[in-house]
C-alpha cells in the first residue's frame, strides 16, 4: 500500500527491495520459529542456528537435500576466515566407540595449530526404539548435535542425492570411517583429494570384515591389535598407514576390548594426519597388505552362540564367551532335577567364564567348585573345565554361579547335547 503511494520510481523501486527483503525474512522465521526444522514429506530435517561449525550448519534426517537451501543462507556467515586454509574433514561412523573417536578428532580440531576442521558427520538414521515411540538419532549423531556439527543420515551411502551434496556442498579433502556400517561406492572415495581413512580393530590383513574383534577372540589370538588403512573398494584390502598391536589378559572380553582398540586407533589416526595432510603418507606410499595373510571375519549368525561340550574344549567355549559378549552372546541347555526327565530344558545364557587348568573324567553333571568364588564346572567331552562364573537363565536376570546354585534347592543340574536353538 504504502509502495503503490509513491510518487517517484526511484523511491518506490528502494521500498519495494526493502519490502522483498522484510517479507522474505518474516517468510524463513514463519518456517523456523516451531522447530527449528524443515518439514520435508514425512521426515523433519533440523536446522541449526548460530553453530559454531565452520560450513553448513545444517542437521539434517535423512533427506537432507531438500533443505539445501539452508545450507547456502546460513554456511557462509558460520565460517570463519581463519579455516579457509584448514583441510576438511568428513567423519564417519554409527556406534560408540564411533562416538568417542569423534570427540577426540573433534578436540584436536580446536587447538590453535589444527591443520583441519570437522565439515560434517555421516551416520545411519535414526530408529525408533519402540513401536510408536520416536525415532533416536545414533550415538555418533548425539555427539555431532551436541558439537553442533552438520550431520547427514543417507539411507544408503550410494543415495545420488547424497553423493551430489558431498561433491558440491560438504567438499571434503579428507574422510574418517570409524563403524560407520555401509559400503562406500567407488563415487564416494573419489571425493576426498586426500583419499579415506578407516580405523579397523584388528591387525591386518588378519581379520578383514564385519566382526574383527569377535573373531580375533573367538580364535584366541593374543596380541590383537588396530590398524588405520586407506579405504579402498575391496573390504578392508587397502594399505596400511599405522598399525598398533596390544597384549590382552586372557578373560579379556569383546565388550571392554573394542573401545580400548578404538581408542588406540584413534590417537594413531591423530598423529598420522599431519603426514596425510602434507602428502607424505598416501596410498602409493602406505604399507600394502599381504594378500597370503588375509584372514575373514565374517558376520557373526545368531545360532553360533550355542556352545557345544561335545565338539569344543573348555578354552574353545571360553574364547567364544569372550568374542561374543556384546552379541549375539553364548549360551547352553541345561536339564533340571533327575525326577522329572521330560521336563522342559532351561536355556541358560553365559554371561563370564574361566578355563581351569585341571582335567577331569567327563560327565554331563554341572557342579559348584568347593571354593567361595568358584564358578559352575561344566566338563567337556575331552575332559577339560570351563567354570562359569556368571549365568543368566531364561527370563531371568544375570547371576553369579552361586546364586544359581541356591535357587536350585539340591536339584542336579545336567548339560544336554543334541539340542538345536
């Protein structure tokens, strides 16, 4: 109305800019006052306001190209001048020891002399816990949003909208995989000029795969280790840039193994960057892997967690014990009361183990050690001992044996073989 007045083109054409701009703003805080989010079909796409984060600072699940508009109205006035020159840096990963690995880059990142900055974070998309509840972003997303990183969550990594937001917007000289949990295409490597590095738990070229450290445990190897490689097509076959072995105890479990590696590959990815950056570690200089040497972790299947007495010693039960405590975890059928022989057997998951070093003539009876601290005593067919120091019968909490053993009121207790889970 008060355009449409004026008289001269000249003033009108200066109120009518001023408007526009006024309009367009009241127009984006219109869209962002409920939630800071971009209503994208079905899914909501955060966006972040003032982040300190040096590009982009978009937060994004999972079609985050749709709010790219956002990321050009808001990525230029988040950086700074002084990271122009730093290299950029893209992270990977999912778990937490994912998370943790972030933390520490992230950390390095801020000192005065870093040579780099965090651009982005990369993780699989949030899921819902329960069935109406709502969706919970990975630990490696809460740690970004709590960094105040940009976070992107493709369904899969090969999304062309995905890789399109890599080359265009995100541009990385550098990627970190650390469980991240999806194939990286041949499009994808070839963004980063610097190439991709991914922290691996084991020492290759033994156990290439999904599960390195359940495996290395499962097999009884000691020392294991971690490496840091170049990620190339072929799983975990590119050529090694720092590698670290660690002397473990023998109860050493999977669940308290795993962050410890990650941690040391952490800080060995830390101290190798300088020399990536600069361009005297590259994939044509970095240690190739012997081939002869190659060693499959294979995903671990459910049904590999029953122990069998009859074909395994003690320390072959015990080392998978150790391997598979995180999942899918081991467990035994057990027969309760000699008066009742059709009784239903009780699956009875084993939570903490030990191999005696004494060998006994075999029996399918499981007893106590006379001991206060001893474990139950399964013997198996070749007359070795595991003790069991903490089970977990079905729709039963974990326990140690001689809680067990108090429940049981004097009854025996016998392993049976032959039963399939």
């Amino acid at each position: 109305h008060i355009i449409c007045s004026m008289k001269t083109s000249a003033t009108t054409n200066h109120l009518a800019t001023i408007a526009v701009s006024i309009i367009s703003t009241m127009a984006a805080c219109t869209l962002l006052r409920p939630c800071y989010g971009l209503q994208v079909g079905t899914r909501l796409s955060s966006v972040r306001i003032g982040s300190s984060a040096p590009t982009s600072s978009i937060a994004v699940h999972p079609r985050f190209h749709r709010a790219r508009v956002f990321s050009h109205l808001y990525s230029s006035s988040s950086s700074s001048d002084s990271n122009d020159d730093k290299t950029r840096i893209l992270f990977l990963g999912t778990p937490d020891v994912a998370a943790s690995s972030l933390k520490s880059i992230y950390e390095q990142s801020q000192s005065p002399d870093s040579l780099y900055q965090l651009v982005g974070v990369v993780t699989q998309p949030p899921k819902r816990r329960k069935r109406g509840g709502k969706e919970i972003q990975s630990p490696v997303g809460l740690v970004a949003e709590e960094l105040g990183i940009p976070i992107f969550c493709p369904e899969k990594a090969r999304d062309k909208d995905f890789l399109d937001e890599l080359e265009n917007d995100v541009r990385p000289d550098l990627c970190i995989t650390a469980a991240y949990g999806q194939y990286l295409p041949k499009r994808f490597l070839a963004t980063p000029k610097f190439g991709t590095l991914n922290i691996h738990p084991s020492l290759l070229p033994r156990w290439r795969g999904a599960s390195p450290v359940q495996r290395s445990l499962e097999a009884g190897d000691n020392p294991v280790g971690v490496s840091v490689l170049f990620t190339v097509s072929k799983m975990d076959a590119g050529p090694i840039v720092s590698q670290e072995s660690l002397d473990i105890d023998e109860n050493e479990q999977a669940t308290t193994l795993l962050p410890k590696l990650f941690d040391i590959g952490t800080k060995c990815l830390i101290d190798a960057l300088p020399k990536v950056i600069a361009g005297e570690i590259t994939t044509d200089t970095a240690a190739v892997q012997d081939e002869s040497l190659v060693a499959e972790a294979s995903m671990i299947d459910a049904s590999e967690g029953q122990l069998w007495p009859t074909e395994m010693s003690a320390l072959q039960c015990h080392n998978r014990v150790r391997g598979f405590s995180m999942w899918p975890g081991t467990f035994l059928y057990f027969q309760i009361g000699d008066d009742e022989p059709d009784k239903e057997p009780v699956k009875v998951k084993v939570i903490e183990s030990r191999v005696l070093e004494e060998t006994v003539e075999p029996t399918d009876v499981i007893e106590i050690g006379p001991n206060k601290k001893d474990g139950l005593r399964l013997v198996c067919a070749d007359g070795s001992v595991l003790e069991m120091l903490k089970v977990q019968p079905a729709t039963r909490n974990a326990m140690d044996a001689k809680s067990f053993v108090n429940g049981l009121q004097g009854q025996t207790v016998r392993w049976l073989s032959g039963l399939d889970s």
